[in-house]
C-alpha cells in the first residue's frame, strides 16, 4: 500500500512538473504547481506509513514500553499538515499577482510579459 501511495506521489510531482514547463498560461501553471505540491505531501505520508501501528495516543491501559512497539511517528503528518497550510498560501499568493498582473496586460500568456527580459 506505501509503495502505491509513493508511485502516486512520485507521478503527481512529475505531471505537476511536466505542466509547470509547458503551459504558457499563469493559472495552468499556478494548478500544475499545486499538483506537484499535492504529491509531495503525497510522498511524506507514504514515507512515515509503517504497517501494523496505530496513532500516537496513550491512556492508562497501555503501558509505556508497549506503546512504544506499536505507535507511528507523528511528525511526518504533522509536517504535512504544516506543508499543506503554506502549499494554500502560497497559491493565494500566486493567484493573487497572476489577478494583478491580468489586471495590467489584460492576458495570463507569459509571453506577453517581456518587460524584464535582458
């Protein structure tokens, strides 16, 4: 099942990719960065995935020696959970100069923005 979940991770960050280098229009680009970034996280749950174990919540019945042998790190979900909230701000962010930038030019082509080329 881990490996299913990383090959699926691993195809999302190449179609996110392949997307982002191809496509000549800004909001193609900014979904095909979100793709690659949805597979990332894809491939951090996959990797903290260990079969057999259940979360990290202890209570009285369980002794601490026990817990130890059965529990999963947390910090790989709590590292998605983190990329998660920056991969939304980030996009914000590009979906909002990709609104300002359609705003002055009146296109999302990129190559209509040639003011900063050498």
């Amino acid at each position: 099942m881990a490996h299913l979940a990383m090959a699926t991770g691993f195809l999302l960050i190449l179609v996110g990719f392949y997307g982002a280098l191809t496509n000549r229009n800004i909001l193609r680009m900014i979904v095909a960065f979100s793709i690659a970034d949805t597979g990332v996280n894809i491939v951090i749950v996959a990797v903290g995935y260990m079969r057999g174990r259940s979360a990290p919540i202890l209570d009285s019945t369980v002794s601490a020696a026990d817990a130890l042998a059965r529990i999963i790190d947390p910090v790989p979900q709590a590292l998605v959970l983190t990329a998660i909230v920056i991969g939304v701000g980030v996009t914000a962010l590009m979906l909002a100069y990709a609104y300002k930038l359609y705003e002055k030019k009146r296109s999302l082509d990129i190559a209509k923005f040639t003011e900063l080329k050498w």
